[in-house]
C-alpha cells in the first residue's frame, strides 16, 4: 500500500518512516486505478463528452491515475465506444498532467503505436468500438492524466453504454475497470433520440378531421428552444403548402400552435421549458385525413437546435390507429358469370380492407354503377357474404348497400356474391365503383373489373342489321344481314337464329347462303315460322362486321316489313367459348331497304266532281305508297271508261286541301308527263289511261292527292272499275283495283235510266186511262231532281187539274221497292211539295215528278201509276 513503511534490504527504516519515492518493488503494492486524486473531487477513472447531438464531432475526456509507476510503452487501452466513428485508425490525442500540488506538468504525450515516433497520437479500431494509446514515459501515481480526443456520435440515439479502460505492459498490467461518467448529456456516448415514440391517430375517414397524439421520451435532455419535429404526415388534404394547427395537449411545453408543413408533411413545435431524459412527455393536434383511401404512412420523430437527433420511426398505433389511415380497399375486384343479355347473372366481389370495421350494421358496403340491368328495386336483395345475407337495390342508379351486420377485419380477404339480371340490351362493362359509407367514410373507388366477357355488366350481344334489294311483289329479294359482335365467334359453337322472316315464298328446305363463307354452305330455312337458321363454321373476330346473304322470294301482295330478331344459342353447353344470346330485335334498314317490305297502296280513293253527261269532270284521285316511289317511277290509273280528253300531257292539281304534300300544296309536284319532266303533268293514254311519271320520291305512307279533268260521255253509265298499278326501280306494284267513292262522286258514273218503262190500262176514247212508269237510273237523283215524262199528245188532265194523284202500281203494290218510304208514291210531289203528285202541264202535254226523299241508283225499279184522260 503506498505510503506504508516497508523492510528494505540493507536499511532498517523506523516505523515512523514515510515512503517518499514509491516503486513498483515495493511489498503489496497492486497497481491500479484509484477512486480519486488529491483534490480532485470527481471519482476516477471518469469519462465524458461535450456533445450529445446526432452524428456530431464528439470531444471526448478521460481521466485517470495509477496507483504505481506504469513503464513507458504501456499500453492503455478505452473499450466501450462501439458505435463512434471516425475516417482513420490513427487519431489525435491531447493530455495533460496534473501533480499533487495541482501544477501542470509539461512531459505528456502518447502514442498510438509502441514504436511511433510521433507524440499525440492513439490507435482506433472502429470494429471493436476501442481506443489504445501507448505511453512516453514513465507515468508516475503522483500524477492525474487527462486525454482529449474526438470521433463522431452514431446516428441513432442511444444511452451510454458500459466503458471500461485497461493497462498493459512491464509492471503494468490493470485488467479492465469500468470508467464512471457523469449524469445528463455529458455521459459519454449518449446520443439525442427518442427510446420512446409513439403515434396514433383518431379516426380513419376520408378528409375527416383526426385527432394525432404523440408520446415520448428523450435519451438525452433537450433545452429550451428545442425543435420537435413529426415528418411523414403526406397526402392530407390541405389546400395550401403551409399551415397553422392548433395543439389540444401538451400546450404547457409546446404553446398552443404547431406548424404545418404540408407537402412533406412535417408538423413543428417548439419546446417553452427544458425535456428531461427518460421523463415522458405527450402532445396531441388536429389534422384532416387525406381524401383518397391509404395505409397509415411511416412516421419519423427528430429534434433539431442546440442538440439535434436523427430522424427515427415512430411505432404507432395497432389497426385502427394507425395515424392517417384513411379507410379503403387493398383489394377490390369484381367479375360476373355471364354476359349473356337477359340473364340472370351472379356477381363476386372480392375484397380487403386496410382496417377493422365494426359489426351492428353502422357502416355499409356501398356499390354505384351497376347499371344496365333488369332486376327491379330489392329492399332485400339477397347476399352471399361472412358479414351480411341481404342488401338494398336501387335500379335507377344502378346501387347496391350491403350493411356491415358482422365484423370486418383489416387485411383479410373477404367474397360477395348477388345475383342480378342483365338487362336486355348490349354493352360495355360500365364502371362500378365501391366505397364504405356511415360510422367509417371512405372515398368511393373504382372496382377492378375482370378481363373480356366476365367484367361485370359486360352484356355481350351481337349488333345486326338487316336490308333487302327490292319491295317488288313476288321478286328474288337479296336479304343482307350484317352482325357484329361485341365477343368473337368460335366456328361450329353456335347457331344463329333469324325469325319474323313472314310472307316469304320459299318452301322449307336449305337456302344457299352469300357473301361472307364463314357462316357456312347453306342455312336451314322453315317458311312456317319465317325463320332461318345458321351455324358459323369459321372464327368470326368480335367488333368486325360480317356479313351473311341469301334469297328470299317475296310475298305476291304487299306488307309492310315484319319485326325480326336474332337469338344464339350454344351448340354444345359445355362449350363455353362463345356467348349465348336471349333473342332481340334486328336492326332494319330504313324506307324501301327494309327486309320484306313489298310495295303496294295502303290507301286508294278516286272520285268525281258531277255526274251529270258530257260535263267537264275533275277526277280527285288519292294515293298512299306502303313503300317509297322513287324517281322513274310509272304510276298507271286505268278503267277510266268512255271519258274523254287529248291525248298527251294534261294539267294536274294539288287536291289534298291541307298540308299532306308541305304547307305549299304540292303533291302534283311529285308528278309528270314523262320522265324527268317539268312537273304538275299527267300523260292521258289511249284506252282511257292516265300515266303518272314520278319525278320526285313519293314517300311511304304519304297521303297524296291529285285531281286531273276529263269530259264525262254523252250516255248514262255505271262508275266502271278503276285500276293501279306502278313499275318503277324495286317497286313493281300489280294492277290493284282502286276505291271508289260511293253514290254520284264514284268516278265516271254518268247520269242516266239504263231501263225506263211506261204502259197504260185502257185504249178506249175519253176513257180513264191509268199510266204506270217504271224507271231505273245509274246515278242516285237528288231530292227536288226533276223527271219529266213527255209527249202524251191527246191526253188531258182529269177536271183538267194542274196536280195529279200518283199512286203505286197494283202489280208492284206491298212490295219494298220504295223501302223505307212506304210506298214510291211518297217519294215524288208536285211543284208545291205535295207528296204522291205529281204536276200536269196541258200545254207540253207533260207530266213532271219532283224528287221529295231521293233515289238510289243501285235500287230496284221505282213505280209510278197516275190517271189520264
């Protein structure tokens, strides 16, 4: 023990005796590292540092003492300082050394190799974390030794680690001794960060408002002044790069304000007080959740100033807590079992959540856009699914709200299965979006639709369109048919079924098929049903036209053209390559390209103006086309017996009175004498025809009404059988007889008695003679017509009377002849209206009948028995 007495050899000391010049001989003297020095109140050995911040240049100092000599070239070695850094394994050392009396001592200097020849150096080794420095010469314990030197701080924050500091050499050997180090940020090797930090957030809607908590301790204190960084905070939805949020707790050390920063999401706040190591501080603001759907994003806690730290992860909340967690879907995929149109169709949903969703029904699954359908509104459309059985269809918006009934977990693939009914119509797969709507808001997304034929609501149809090549009666009809197909047709998997093809004259049989030889040889045509059937042999590409022909023989009298639809139908179940198809109407061409259209009028009307003999007669003739009357058309009225005019071109007239050919009255327009002629001309023929040339397109169904003049024949005569007809560019309409307007306007019916009979009763001179007329007329004689019966020289009146009785003859009495009038008697007067008269005129020696009630020309003989004298 230094400072003992001790037996020497060759000298006796007293026990009074100091030891004043200590050795490494001395007897029990172990040497090592006292606890203290002199005055030197710190204990010893003792490290520390000047500065705790983030990868910063460290000064470091060590000091220490032995408890004996330690020889020169001893090695004194510092372990512990894993972590530091440094560019080179030789680094700078500065010591000095303090005697007992406190002076300094000039001879200090270390080396970082026993043979260096260069003082104030040590020896580095980054891997073990050790500095090793060699001595000068000889270090005396009546010494204190401090060495300075400096590394750089690891990155990441920590607490100071166990250091030791040994000694190697001649009489020198101390086995590692654990170093002291003082308390706060002059403990060597404790470095800014945050052994604790924790994150969570407050709610997981879309552009909600969330409330941020933060907790969290500091390896090292953190002074007033302070800056407190939280970065990561992206994608909230912030109309401006910086704003103001308010703190709601820990506004004590941090004020009441944090700042925003919001494109690289870091929210600042300053420290008011110091931050004591290892104490637990928390901090709380508000933040609005980004609007769009997303993981809760990686966090980082960093202090800057006096003392800095590193940026390091936080750990945040479990699930739900996860700050800016905005709820949606990891996975959202949708797909269907068929796209055939009319079907009933099951659509799978499969999806995952990025969080938990609580049961009870307080948030719904919500789908938009399935549109297209036929299902009507279902309050309780049923559902295959873990959280639910049934949800709520809209058919008007295409919408489906499943209620969440049982739990949702976060990251857990879950399937929805409904069945809906495609509607009836071909189309694209429309978007179809999801999203969670109620207690958990979350922005609607669009769902991932399977490929081809199974995106949902794909309705895959085939597009047709159908034309013909003529409306002629009883001609060879091309019938095209175009389809294309919103899916490909692969040969010998389907048939194609055209129906509504009624009227046509083929029999049952095959009909070659034209154009496009992928459909094949023939088709299978059954005329009962108008139907033809057809099985493509070759792969028809989907959106490409292709296209089918055969022909038909069209009806002999005219139809408009029928309603036709197509159906595909699988030749084989199993066969799932191609698409069925419920039946659906044909596209038609329009006007006279539609297929079996046949020409004909639907309406004919002809009529007259008089029907008085060899008057001039205006002939009002009205025609409805079922199909167009092109240009080079001949429209043919024949029958037009015994009427008379020049022959060649004659003047025609709008006759229709109203707007049926335009507001300017125009349907002779449409007319002329000859083809491509000056129009509002007829051609009069020979054999009592009238030609009619179409210079401008008649249209179907157009009501056209023309009146043309002729002269009425001298004789009486019945309206006589008017016929039309047409040839003209697919539009060869046979003759058709024509109607006729009745009574006197039916055409060419003249004036006239085709019978007259008159007879008397008794030969005898001055005797009472009884005259009886019989009469028939070809036209009706209209009330207060005259007939006068003539040239009864010799006769005279009975009393000689202006007014004669008129009587019915006996052979024709009780007969219904004059039916309803009771009697022909009762259907002529006399000049003064008195009925069963008739007048007398003596000097023309005539006798005239006034028609009171009418006669009809189609009626049986009428009567008529007066006397004479």
């Amino acid at each position: 023990v230094p400072g003992m007495p001790y037996l020497n050899v060759g000298r006796i000391l007293s026990p009074q005796a100091t030891v004043v010049d200590p050795s490494s001989t001395q007897p029990m003297l172990i040497n090592g590292f006292p606890p203290s020095f002199g005055a030197y109140s710190a204990p010893l050995p003792r490290l520390w540092q000047t500065n705790p911040s983030s990868l910063a240049l460290n000064t470091f100092n060590l000091s220490f003492s032995f408890y004996a000599n330690v020889e020169p070239n001893s090695a004194i070695t510092l372990t512990g300082l894993a972590g530091m850094n440094t560019s080179t394994s030789v680094i700078n050392l500065t010591c000095s050394v303090l005697f007992v009396n406190w002076s300094v001592s000039p001879n200090c200097a270390f080396y970082s190799a026993a043979s260096n020849a260069t003082p104030g150096t040590g020896s580095w080794n980054q891997q073990q974390g050790t500095l090793i420095f060699y001595s000068l010469d000889r270090i005396s314990p009546q010494v204190l030794v401090t060495v300075v030197f400096s590394l750089v701080n690891p990155r990441d924050g920590q607490s100071t680690p166990s250091i030791f500091l040994e000694s190697q050499g001649i009489n020198s050997l101390i086995p590692m001794f654990r170093v002291t180090v003082p308390s706060g940020n002059a403990a060597p090797l404790v470095i800014a960060g945050f052994p604790t930090r924790f994150i969570t957030g407050s709610s997981q809607n879309s552009a909600a408002l969330s409330n941020i908590s933060v907790m969290f301790t500091s390896f090292c204190n953190l002074p007033v002044g302070t800056i407190l960084q939280i970065i990561g905070l992206t994608s909230t939805d912030y109309q401006t790069n910086h704003t103001t949020l308010p703190i709601v707790s820990g506004n004590t050390i941090f004020g009441n304000n944090g700042s925003f920063f919001v494109p690289s999401g870091i929210f600042t706040v300053v420290a008011y007080s110091d931050l004591f190591q290892n104490s637990n501080y928390s901090l709380s603001f508000t933040i609005v959740n980004p609007a769009m759907s997303q993981s809760s994003p990686t966090l980082y806690i960093a202090n800057f100033g006096s003392v800095t730290s590193f940026p390091i992860v936080m750990s945040k909340g479990i699930k739900n807590q996860g700050p800016l967690l905005v709820a949606g879907f990891l996975l959202k995929t949708i797909s269907q079992s068929t796209a055939s149109s009319s079907t009933p169709n099951t659509i799978t949903f499969v999806f995952i959540l990025n969080f938990d969703v609580v049961g009870g029904g307080v948030t719904s699954l919500v789908f938009y856009g399935l549109r297209g359908t036929s299902s009507p509104d279902n309050s309780a459309l049923p559902v295959t699914a873990s959280f639910c059985s049934s949800g709520q269809f809209f058919q008007s918006n295409g919408s489906l709200i499943l209620p969440v009934v049982n739990a949702i977990s976060e990251s857990t693939q879950y399937t929805v299965q409904f069945d809906l009914v495609n509607g009836p119509t071909a189309q694209q797969a429309p978007p179809i979006f999801v999203q969670l709507a109620g207690q958990i808001v979350s922005q609607p997304v669009m769902c991932e639709q399977a490929n081809g034929t199974n995106a949902v609501l794909y309705i895959s149809t085939i597009f047709s369109f159908i034309s013909q090549s003529t409306t002629a009666q009883s001609a060879l009809n091309n019938i095209t048919l175009i389809i294309n197909s919103f899916s490909p047709i692969f040969g010998s998997t389907i048939y194609l079924t055209l129906s509504g093809l009624t009227g046509a004259q083929n029999p049952s049989g095959n009909i070659p098929l034209l154009c496009d030889s992928g459909f094949g040889v023939n088709g299978t045509w059954d005329q009962t049903s108008g139907t033809m059937v057809v099985e493509p042999v070759a792969y028809l590409e989907a959106a490409t036209n292709h296209t089918l022909c055969f022909i038909l023989t069209n009806p002999s009298s005219g139809q408009d053209s029928p309603s036709i639809s197509i159906e595909v139908s699988r030749t084989n179940a199993f066969d799932s390559r191609s698409t069925p198809m419920s039946q659906r109407s044909v596209n038609k061409a329009s006007g006279n390209a539609a297929p079996l259209l046949v020409a004909d009028f639907t309406f004919t009307l002809i009529g007259q103006s008089t029907p008085s003999s060899w008057y001039l007669n205006n002939i009002t003739v009205t025609l409805t086309p079922r199909a167009d009357l092109p240009p080079l058309t001949v429209v043919t009225i024949s029958g037009l017996q015994n009427a008379s005019n020049t022959y060649g071109p004659i003047l025609i007239s709008d006759g229709s009175g109203d707007s049926s050919c335009g507001s300017n009255r125009s349907c002779h327009l449409h007319f002329s004498s000859q083809q491509g002629g000056s129009a509002g001309l007829g051609l009069w023929a020979s054999g009592w025809k009238l030609l009619l040339f179409v210079v401008q397109t008649v249209k179907a169904q157009e009501n056209v009404v023309i009146v043309f003049q002729v002269r009425n024949p001298e004789a009486g005569q019945f309206s006589p059988p008017v016929t039309i007809e047409c040839v003209g560019p697919g539009v060869d309409i046979l003759p058709l007889n024509m109607s006729k307007a009745s009574g006197n306007s039916a055409p060419l019916a003249v004036a006239g008695f085709y019978s007259s009979k008159i007879s008397q009763s008794d030969v005898s001179q001055d005797a009472l003679n009884t005259l009886t007329i019989t009469l028939q007329s070809f036209t009706d004689l209209a009330l207060n017509s005259t007939i006068t019966v003539s040239g009864l020289l010799g006769a005279r009146s009975v009393a000689n009377a202006t007014s004669i009785t008129i009587n019915e003859p006996a052979d024709l009495a009780g007969y219904s002849i004059c039916y309803p009038y009771s009697g022909c008697g009762r259907t002529v007067s006399d000049a003064s209206g008195t009925i069963r008269r008739a007048s007398w005129d003596d000097s023309s020696k005539s006798v005239t009948f006034y028609v009171s009630t009418g006669m009809w020309a189609s009626a049986t003989a009428r009567g008529y028995a007066f006397n004479l004298v």
